[in-house]
C-alpha cells in the first residue's frame, strides 16, 4: 500500500499544519473567576478620577 505525495497534497498538508498551530499559538484559555476582592469590582471603580487635558498656558488652539 502506497501512498504517492504530489506537491498540492504536501502544500494543503503543510497548510493545514500551519493553521493549527497558529490556532493553538493564539488560544487563550477562558478567564476564571476574580479570586480577589479588587479583581470583582469595576475597573471605572479602582482608578482614580483624572482631570481633562489642557494645553499648555499660552498655546491656542484656535
């Protein structure tokens, strides 16, 4: 029993071996559940208010 490999079924095996492990390099796993009590609150929640930008003093804009 033979099998003949021809450059266009090497070329669609190498490119499905390709595809996988791109897929499998970019997989994450799901996230789990927050295990600390910050990681449960919003993140609009933990940071600090920050004030509008402004350009500096004597720069116009207009």
């Amino acid at each position: 029993m033979s099998f003949n490999f021809d450059r266009r079924t090497f070329l669609k095996g190498a490119g499905a071996v390709g595809a996988a492990s791109l897929l499998a390099a970019c997989w994450q796993p799901a996230a789990k559940s927050p295990t600390t009590p910050a990681m449960a609150l919003p993140p609009a929640v933990l940071l600090p208010p920050t004030p509008p930008a402004l350009p500096p003093e004597g720069v116009h804009l207009l």
